[in-house]
C-alpha cells in the first residue's frame, strides 16, 4: 500500500534547523491505519509529506506509484487530505461546502449525481438536516463534520486525515471510526489518520504505526501486538493497564506519568 523508505525532513528555523526525520522506513498496510505518538513526534509532518505540502528526502510510493516525483494536481486525483487547520468563515451553506469536494474547479457544471454523493455524504454523517445552514453558523464539531465529508465526497483511493476526531463529542467520535471503517471494507479504501485516542486506535485500526519523539518508528502491526503496557511506558512516559476487551481489543486504563511521584491507585 503506502511505503515510506529513508524519508528526511528538516524544519529550517532562523538559525538553525530542527530535524523532524532521519531515514524513516515504514510500510502501512492494506485498510485502516492509524498512526500514533506523543506530541512533537511528527505525525502531522509525515501527513503532509505524503500529500506532497513539504520539500523532503527520500521515497514515498502508493501501490506502485512515485508520490515523490508526481505533480500536486495529479495526486488530488485519487488522494484526500484534511490537516488540522479549519476554516471558520465562510458565505456557503453546508451542501455547497461539501459539494466543492466533488468540483475539480469553481466553473464545473453541477450535475444530479453530483448533488445525489453529496446528500447521501450528508447523510453518513447524520448532517443532512444542516445543508441549507450558512457554515459559518455551525458548532466547532459541526464544521469539523463538514470538512470531513468534503474530503470524502470525492470518493479517493487513499484518505490521509490528521485528528478528525477533534472538536467531536463522543457519539460522532465513534460514528466516525465507524463510518471510515464501513468506507474502507465496503468501497476497498485506504486510510491513514492520525489520533491521539489510543483506545479508538485500537478499536478501529486494522494496522497501528507508533511513531516515538524523535521521529523514529518504534513499532507497527495489528493493535492487539502494537498497543501494551511497554510501549505505553516507552513512547508515552506513561504507566498503563492494558486490559482485553471484547474480541481480544486492547483496552488501555492510564495510571501516572513516569515522571509523576507513585502514587496508590
């Protein structure tokens, strides 16, 4: 699927430059991914290398294809991106917000299948009642909701989103997951997010990549192998109870910050 070899990358600061990446090799399966790690770790960075956003070294290919080499325009053809950035104001209402995402440029002709997507988009994510709301008008997880479905809308082959679950309470936390992980057996989509949410990794990730701080892979693999107790220690600083739930998932039950005093618990 997604394969990553000897990716470089520096932030180039006044004075000096802050190295994100040194020779990162990775390989993402098939389906689900979620990408996981502390803050600073470069998850977000490694999202927008893959979209093409930043000068890097190194190889970056999707099924066979040289991402590295290939033109922005031509990667929008069949990849996806939603950064963390939103935008707040907008004179649109919802449907036309989210039909954008179907649109390759302002002056294209909207057809009745291109309205048909998008309510049933809308309708995925139990939205459809918002389409003639102004954008600007809607809650954070509203808007958060709307830029999602404008990125799926087009139906890609590979979605890259980074923390789509912000601003979402948890109701639509879970109907999200459950929504990508629908698109991506029923519509043989490739997905790679970023959470924060080790639990909801571990519920809806068909393949979890832990990046440590520095940048580095510490392990990748199914969440019933990648997500326990030591690596919870070792990338989070953080002793945990990793329990099983339901059909083996991981369930992960913080305790303290290794750098806290013990404490009874």
């Amino acid at each position: 699927m997604l394969s990553v070899k000897n990716l470089d990358f520096s932030y180039k600061l006044k004075r000096k430059s802050h190295r994100v990446f040194d020779q990162l090799t990775v390989d993402f399966a098939k389906g689900f991914n979620v990408i996981l790690g502390p803050n600073g770790a470069g998850k977000s960075t490694f999202l927008k290398a893959v979209f093409g956003l930043l000068d890097y070294e190194g190889e970056i290919t999707y099924q066979g294809k040289c991402l590295t080499s290939m033109k922005l325009e031509d990667k929008t053809k069949f990849m996806a991106y939603l950064p963390q950035m939103d935008v707040d104001v907008s004179t649109l209402t919802v449907l036309e917000m989210v039909l954008l995402g179907r649109l390759p440029e302002l002056g294209h002709k909207v057809s009745d299948e291109d309205l048909e997507v998008t309510m049933n988009t809308l309708r995925a994510f139990n939205i459809q009642e918002l389409a003639t709301r102004n954008f600007s008008e809607l809650s954070g997880g509203q808007k958060k909701l709307v830029f999602i479905a404008q990125t799926l809308v087009r139906s890609p082959q590979l979605i890259l989103l980074d923390e789509p679950v912000n601003s979402l309470d948890l109701q639509k936390q879970l109907e999200l997951c459950h929504l990508l992980q629908n698109i991506v057996v029923e519509q043989a989509v490739d997905v790679v997010v970023v959470l924060h949410d080790i639990n909801l990794a571990a519920r809806y990730a068909q393949h979890v990549v832990v990046f440590d701080e520095r940048g580095k892979c510490y392990d990748f693999g199914t969440p019933d192998f990648v997500i326990c107790e030591k690596m919870l220690r070792d990338v989070y600083g953080v002793v945990a109870d990793v329990t099983r739930g339901k059909n083996g998932i991981p369930v992960v039950s913080p305790l303290r910050s290794v750098r806290g005093k013990s404490m009874s618990v």
